[in-house]
C-alpha cells in the first residue's frame, strides 16, 4: 500500500480538489488552479521519494501493481507535463469560459490514469489506467460544448477509441485464454513455458494488443482520429493530450510487449516496424501539406510516434531506454509547441494557422526565438535536446543490425525538417498579418514557464547525461 | 602542449556568448549592437593569435602511426552514457582555419555597419554564434561534437540568408538548408556506426578502427555525401549560387570562406584516416569531378550575368583544387610502387593553402560586390560599366583581387593552386593539363567580369554618380588586400605552420586498413 502512495494521495487530494471545487464561485477559480498544480507537485515529490527509499523493482496488491524505476520516471514527466499544461492553459481558458474546475480535474484523474497504466503488472490494471486515462481525455476534448468543431472532434475519439479499447480487450481475453492468468509476470513465465503450445490464441491477443497500443500511440495505420481530436479540441486539452498520454502509452506499451509477451518479441517487433515506417512516411508527407499548426503538429506527432517505435523493436534495454528518453523528449517539446499557440491566441482569435507566426520576430523577438528552439528541437537539429533524442534511437537501430531502417527513419527526418523549417521561415522570414505588438498574456507564471519550457530543450540538449543516465537506470543499461 | 588558459573553449564560447548577449540588447540600439558586436568578434581575433604563436609547428617526433599530435587540448566527460566527451584540439590545419575565421568575421562586422538597417543586433548576433559553431567544427576532436557544431551552424545561417537577404533569399535559404541537411545526417549514421565499433566517439580511435572494404565503402560514401555537398563538388554544387546570389553581403563572405572549407577540412579529418582503402579505390572518381568543377563549372562562370552568382561558381571551381589536391595522395601513395610523398605532401599543403586563400580572396570579392551592391543596388553586369572612372581606389582593390582569383604568382591564389597542379603532374600528366586549364577559365570569367565592370565608358547615369570607398570600406578591403599579398609573396608562415600535421596525413595513408 505504501508502495502506491502517489497515486493514494492524488485520488485522495482530487477528490477532495472536486468537492472544494464545487463551492467556489468563478472568481476564486484561481484557487483550483494553484490547488491543482499543488497537488501534482506534491504527488510528483512523492514518486521521487518513493524512489529514494525503495529502489528496487516492488509489487503491490498481489502483483497489480508495479513499483519500478521506470515507472517512476514516466510518472514524474507525465506530472510534470501535466503542471506545465495547467500553468500554459489558464488564461486561454478564461478567454473562452472554459475556466472550471472540470478541466484541472479531468487531466488530473487523466494524469492519475497514466501513472496506473505505467504502473500496472495485471492485464485489468492496464485497462483500468487506460480507461481512466482514455475516458477523461474524451471528456476533455469535449469541453468545450458550444463548438461544433470540438464536439465532433470528442465523439470521434470516443468511437474510435472505445473500438480500440474494445479490441485491447479483446486481445486480454485471448491471452487470458491461452495462459490463464492475467498477471503480465506470469503471462510472461507461462508464454516461456508452453513451447508453442496455444501458440495461435496468443498470436491473435498479441494482434489485438498491438492494435489497442497502436491507436493510443496513434502509430499508422490507426493515426486518423490524431489530426482530428487535436485540431477539434481546445489547445489546452491538446497540449495535454499531446504529451501525457504519449508517455503513458510508451509505459502500456513496455508492460504489454515487453512484460507480459517478451518471449513472442520477434512478432510483436516485426509488427511494430512495419507501423513505425507507415507513421514515419504517414506523418512526415501529409504534415507538409497542412496549413494548419495543430494540425501539422499532430501529423508530425505520428512521425515522432515512428521514431519512437524503431526503438521498442530492437527488444534491447538501451532501446527501450532510448525509447523513453524519446518519448520524455517528445513530450516536452509538444508541450512548448503548444504552449505557443496559447501564446499567441487572442480572445475570440485561435493563433491554429502557420500563417498566424507570421512575422512573430518583428512583434515579439524572445518568444520567436522560443518556437525556433522548439521547432529545431522537434526538427532533430543539434544541439537541441530533440536531436540527442534520435541520435539514440538511431544508435540502437544500428547496433541491431537494421542499417536500413536507420537510414529510411533519416531521409524521412529530413522531409520532417522541411516542415518545421516552413514554421521558422514564417517567424523570421515573412512579414506579420498584423504588426502590432504582440498583446503578451498578463499571466507571468506563463510565460516563465513557456520560456522555461524552450529554454530547457537547449540546456538539456547541452546537457542530457543526467537523464539518459536515470532512463538507463530504469532498464538496467550497462554501459 | 597544453596551457592552462582553455584557449579552444574561450574561442568558442566567447562569440556564441557575445552573440546572444547582443540578442537580449534589442533592434532598437543600432550602434551599440556594431560596437559591442565588433568589440567581441575583435576580442575573438586577439584570443586566436596565441593559438598560432603558441603552436609547437616542430613535430619531428612523429610516431608512424594513426594517432594525431593535436595541442591545446582540453578533455571533459560529457555524456557518459554513451563516451561521448567534450575533446577539443587542435592541429596546423585546424589553427590556419580558426585563424580565417576569427579574421573574416571581424571583417564582415566591418562590412556590415551601413548595409543593414533593420534587426542589426540580431544579424550580428548571427554571426557571432555561427563564428563560434565554425571554430568548434575546426577544433573538435570527438566525432559527436564535431557533428553538433556541423549541423549547428545551418540554423544562424539559415536566418542571416533567410530574413536580410536578397529577393528570393526563402527558396535560396530552404534549399541551402535541406540539401546540407540531407548531405550530413548520412554522415551521422556512418559515424554512429563507428562508434559502436570503436566504443568512443574520438575520431582518432575511429582512424585506428580495423575496417573491411565493405564497410570502408559504405562510410567512405556516407562521408562524402556530406562533405560534397559542403564543399560543393559538382553535381551537389546547385545549393551555392542560390544562397551566395541571395545572401547579404556578410553572409557570401563567411560562406564562401569559411563554411566551404569545412567540408575540405571534413575529407581531411575523415575520409582519409578512417577510409584510407576505400578512398584510394575511390580516389580516381573524386579527381574526376573535381576536374569536372574546375574546368566545366569555370566555363559556367563565364556565361554569368550576376556578379555574386559568377563569383559563386568561380568558388566552386576554386574548391575543385582543393579537393584534387586532397585526394591526389591517394593515387600517388598507394598505387604506385614507389610512392611519392613529396607530391602527395605537395598535394594536401597545397589543398590547405588554397583553402585559406580562396577563402581570403573570395570573401574579399563578396566584399567588393558588396560595395558597390550598397550603392547602386544592382548585381546585373549589363547595368554597371567604367566604375574605374568615378571609384578609382574601388577598382584598384578589385583588380587586385581579381588578379589573384585567377591565380597571378605574386598573389595567394597562385601557390595554391600550383603545388597543386605540380602533385598532379607526379600522379598522371593528363590531370594537370586539365588542372591548369584553370589559369585560362579563370582568368577568361574574371578578367571579362572586371572589364565588363570596371573598365570602358561610363555606362550610365548611376555609374556616374557613384562615390568611391569611404575609409571603413577601404579598411575591410585593406585587410583582405595584405592576406591575399603576403600569403602570396610570403607563404611560409602558413606552410611552415601546417608542416606537420600535413606531413602526418600523408604519412598515414602508407598504412592499409582493411
């Protein structure tokens, strides 16, 4: 039980966030919002401390429950994303009267999802953060009732995301079938002993499996529902469901693959590289086309997905390393990304289109040069933090052997950059559709942030041993 | 020889921090960004001479083996996880380049004061940062660090075309970008490939790498890729007229004499030490195109109607010697029974020269045509004709640049470019007369430029009112004026300089790897 103390604590401290959040009247809002961030912050201390005290890899609940590095570390990014979110998300809220208590609880409860599904050792755990997850960030897309856009957006990730869920489910009850148990330990010692035996159940499961962690990676080919949900919903709920989600689907995707059907890893890897060059070749030629920020963020969010999934195939610890430290790389700069968009929008005014940026350098120099870091960044250009990323990855595709797939993952990074590029020619290069300066959000603990946010993807560029060093630690990477 | 003062770390840092601390000045304080931004790229010149006094050229000691004599080294763990470490060096070669680098860019600072008006301190900036990137190309010893300063110096350089240049600087600047992009991040495979065979990312346990021909092949293509394209070699050389025709003036200069001799430098550092057998099988397919540039690209200067983008293509063919005169080793070393090391030596001294002259005399021929761009703001030939007339002083310093960018002896242009053709003459005849045809191509597209330009009747009523260099401008040219003459009466400092270390390449090609 100590073991789950964070995740005690923050269903505990939500709650009791709701029930205050239901007597304050709309001008104490602020206090949810510092209440939220609070709660988090305490929660994401916790995580570390459990840590601290107890290193080694624990179960709780009879195996359900998983007390690992890993976990930790994704725990501490998907909180940390999700702190930043709240801090970018307050006065775009405000601007559009979607300043309730509704959307710092529902990431919260989407937050505590994540660090379930990151911590699950039992099939119905990983289910269960997953629904928790999955069903929040549906309500959240949705938020905002008065627009067609977000509503259809809403109803489409429903649907679709119940189907995936469903076929998740689906799979579970086959491998369930085929090993009678549901404990993802024990799936893995049962698979190890059965010497082929079930092998067809288990090879269907593991379709449906990689089919359910596909959709909630949005790997190509189940990426349609990305462009959709995150032009439709407002940007402070893609800006969460753009980081968080990605790293809790990283850790569903390591506890599955990894740790219930690590024994079957030549078919779930094979399956994974085909959908990592359809994300790569998927995402990076339809992002060129869009003329819509969010919109090409999110087809380039299916590129990074590619990238990220060429390092979960090598079944290696410094893949799988590589991978998270690609996925926390990922979610950071999504986060500033977004971030910016909150910036610039106005309101009545969505900042969505490129065209937008136009000309930001003319109004506002520091947070140009902000989305160029963060651009650069996405764009894998050194010595930003976005480039070591691939490097890594790269390097664990080519101590596997697969020259090949290395060198599709880079020309394909290259059509990348020329996307990312067209964002930093239209700052700097073009003149701004309106050339007043740039109406700066009174919010200071914002822009802090934000600039924080960019800053930080140079100075953990110049500087990642420490945090290649902790993702190594979690998978026991010998160097 | 190591000093205590980091000498390497503060050539870096020094301009990339002085660049961003003009980013934070504003666009509104114009003078205070030049002065500020002169007094640092100064600074940065003052620091970089230690590095030549200092070098220990006698490095008679020479081991015969892969291993590089490099000084002023400073060593940092960096990232242990994967031995990637912050190793800075720097040999002769490296030291003539940092050198041109610090000098020009106190030169562009210069050029610059009137020419732009709008975000001085970030241009300047600009090029600060991309100042102190190019230093850290040329001084880094650790292939991880060395790729970092490579791919980052596209980014400010991106900018400086992209937001102060010329009418279709967008399309220019893009394609400068993708196409260099695409050329190194092959490389960065080909280099991650290495270090998980040699376990570090030193570039010296790379070049100690035992390597199959096979494998030797693959880097040796990954590699030029990149450095073919940097240089540009012909056909990967399309990039260059776009940018240098679009970039401000500043921008062609720091191209042309500094980012070109990066991928020189590149065959240098990499080709050679680490894919010895594979660049001598090789070795023939670079000489041909490096012929291809100088004669086919020269006669493509000549039917130029813009200044910069004939300038640009006379960059290419000047380039082509460089690269003849880096891989002619490899034919006369390991091919023939009896090698001839004083032609190979010939040969890379005589690249190295080149490279530190062209980049001389073609950024001081961006200059020129910088100056008269700022006054008639035209870079047609057709609309300029006896500039002589009105720009007397003008004209003498273009002439004499001219002069040596068709290689008159007297002038830098001519060692060069002779110790190069004199190697190629040891490796097969037919290489040097093709080489030499040079001194008619490049003195046809020059001197017909200069007449066109300079010389005859004044061509129009702009012409007539154009008023000759005031003093800032005659400084900049000055300064380019003395390299270009001294490098050319006297160029032993800078061979003397880059002895040794071109003396170790060359050793090193003896040994086979595979």
């Amino acid at each position: 039980m100590q073991l789950m103390l964070p995740e005690v604590y923050l269903l505990g401290a939500l709650c009791v966030l709701l029930l205050l959040d239901a007597f304050l009247t709309q001008e104490r809002r602020g206090i949810t919002h510092w209440l939220s961030i609070g709660i988090l912050l305490v929660t994401g201390v916790l995580v570390l401390m459990g840590q601290d005290i107890r290193p080694d890899a624990l179960t709780a609940f009879n195996g359900m429950y998983i007390h690992d590095s890993m976990a930790a570390v994704l725990k501490v990014f998907i909180l940390g994303v999700t702190i930043a979110v709240f801090l970018f998300s307050r006065e775009y809220l405000v601007a559009r009267k979607l300043f309730n208590g509704e959307f710092y609880t529902l990431c919260s409860f989407a937050a505590l999802g994540a660090m379930l599904l990151v911590s699950a050792g039992n099939l119905v755990m990983v289910y269960l953060g997953l629904e928790l997850l999955t069903l929040s960030s549906y309500a959240l897309v949705g938020l905002n009732r008065d627009s067609g856009l977000s509503s259809e957006a809403a109803i489409k990730y429903f649907v679709l995301g119940a189907l995936a869920s469903g076929l998740l489910l689906y799979g579970m009850s086959m491998i369930y079938g085929a090993t009678g148990t549901l404990d993802l330990g024990k799936i893995h010692q049962a698979i190890a002993d059965s010497n082929g035996a079930g092998h067809v159940l288990l090879s269907f499961g593991l379709v449906f499996l990689v089919v359910g962690i596909a959709f909630k990676f949005g790997a190509a080919p189940f990426h349609m529902w990305l462009p959709d949900v995150y032009q439709g919903a407002p940007t402070a709920v893609t800006a969460f469901i753009g980081s968080a989600p990605k790293l809790a689907a990283f850790g569903m995707a390591y506890r599955l693959l990894e740790g219930a059907m690590g024994n079957m890893g030549p078919h779930w890897q094979q399956m994974l590289s085909v959908l990592a060059v359809a994300s790569l070749a998927v995402g990076n030629i339809a992002a060129i086309a869009q003329t819509n920020l969010k919109r090409m963020l999110a087809y380039s969010t299916i590129s990074h997905i590619g990238f990220l999934l060429l390092g979960l195939i090598n079944g290696t610890p410094a893949g799988y390393s590589a991978a998270m430290f690609y996925v926390i790389s990922y979610s950071v700069m999504a986060t500033a990304a977004f971030g910016m968009i909150m910036l610039l929008a106005r309101p009545g005014f969505e900042a969505e289109e490129i065209d937008d940026f136009k000309g930001l350098n003319q109004r506002n120099p520091w947070f140009a040069l902000m989305m160029l870091l963060t651009m650069a960044s996405l764009a894998g250009i050194p010595p930003l933090f976005g480039f070591f990323a691939k490097l890594l990855v790269l390097k664990s595709v080519i101590d596997a052997g697969s020259l090949w797939l290395a060198i599709v993952a880079i020309v394909f990074a290259i059509v990348g950059a020329y996307y990312y590029l067209r964002v930093i020619k239209v700052m700097y290069f073009d003149t701004p559709l309106d050339a007043t300066p740039l109406r700066m959000p009174h919010d200071f603990s914002f822009r802090l942030a934000l600039s924080l946010n960019a800053v930080a993807l140079l100075a953990v560029g110049l500087y990642w041993g420490p945090l290649i060093d902790w993702c190594n630690r979690a998978f026991h990477v010998v160097v | 020889m190591m000093t205590s003062w980091p000498l390497l770390s503060s050539l870096i840092w020094l301009p990339i921090l002085g660049g961003s601390l003009l980013l934070l000045i504003g666009a509104d304080r114009p003078k205070l960004s030049r002065w500020l931004a002169l007094g640092v790229a100064f600074a940065t010149l003052l620091v970089s001479i230690p590095l030549y006094s200092h070098y220990a050229s006698d490095v008679s000691v020479l081991p015969y083996n892969m291993r590089s004599i490099m000084q002023f080294t400073e060593m940092h763990v960096w990232i242990a996880a994967i031995h990637a470490n912050y190793h800075l060096g720097a040999d002769g070669i490296s030291v003539a380049l940092i050198v041109l680098t610090t000098f020009t860019t106190v030169l562009v600072i210069i050029g610059a004061w009137q020419a732009i008006e709008k975000n001085v301190n970030q241009y300047l900036a600009a090029f600060l940062v991309l100042e102190g990137l190019m230093i850290g190309v040329f001084a880094a010893m650790d292939a991880l660090l060395f790729y970092i300063f490579f791919e980052a110096m596209l980014i400010p350089m991106f900018i400086i075309i992209g937001v102060w240049g010329g009418p279709r600087r967008v399309y220019a600047t893009i394609k400068f970008f993708l196409y260099t992009f695409f050329g190194s991040i092959f490389m960065l495979v080909g280099l991650i490939y290495l270090y998980l065979h040699a376990g570090s990312w030193e570039i010296s346990s790379f070049a100690q790498l035992s390597l199959s021909e096979r494998e030797q092949t693959w880097l040796f293509f990954a590699f030029l890729i990149a450095f073919a394209v940097k240089v540009p070699m012909w056909p990967v050389h399309t990039w260059l007229p776009d940018a240098h025709v679009e970039a401000p003036t500043g921008g062609s200069v720091i191209l042309a004499a500094i980012m070109l001799k990066i991928g020189g430098y590149g065959f240098l550092r990499f080709s050679l030490p680490i894919t010895p057998d594979a660049s001598e099988s090789y070795a023939m397919l670079i000489v041909v195109l490096s012929l291809i540039a100088i004669v086919y690209v020269g006669f493509v200067a000549l039917v130029q109607q813009d200044m910069k983008k004939l300038i640009a293509y006379s960059s290419v063919a000047h380039m082509g010697f460089v690269t003849l005169g880096i891989f002619l080793p490899l034919l006369l070393m390991r091919n023939s029974a009896t090698p001839n090391s004083l032609a190979a030596y010939l040969g890379v001294q005589g690249a190295m020269v080149q490279m530190i002259s062209h980049g001389l005399v073609s950024g001081a021929m961006f200059s020129c045509v910088g100056v008269i761009y700022d006054r008639m703001h035209t870079r047609m030939i057709k609309d300029y004709g006896g500039v002589a007339n009105t720009m007397p002083w003008f004209a003498a310093f273009m002439v004499f640049f001219s002069m040596a960018n068709c290689g008159l002896p007297g002038t830098s242009g001519f060692v060069g470019e002779f110790m190069v053709i004199l190697s190629s003459f040891a490796a097969k005849p037919w290489i040097a007369m093709l080489a030499a045809l040079t001194l008619i191509i490049g003195a046809a597209y020059t001197l017909w430029l200069v007449k066109r330009v300079l010389f005859g009747e004044i061509a129009n009523d702009h012409v007539a009112k154009l008023h000759d260099i005031n003093p800032r401008e005659a400084l900049m040219l000055s300064a380019f004026a003395i390299g270009v003459l001294l490098l050319g009466v006297w160029p032993a400092p800078l061979t003397e300089l880059m002895d040794g270390s071109v003396k170790q390449i060359v050793d090193a090609l003896t040994l086979a790897k595979a």
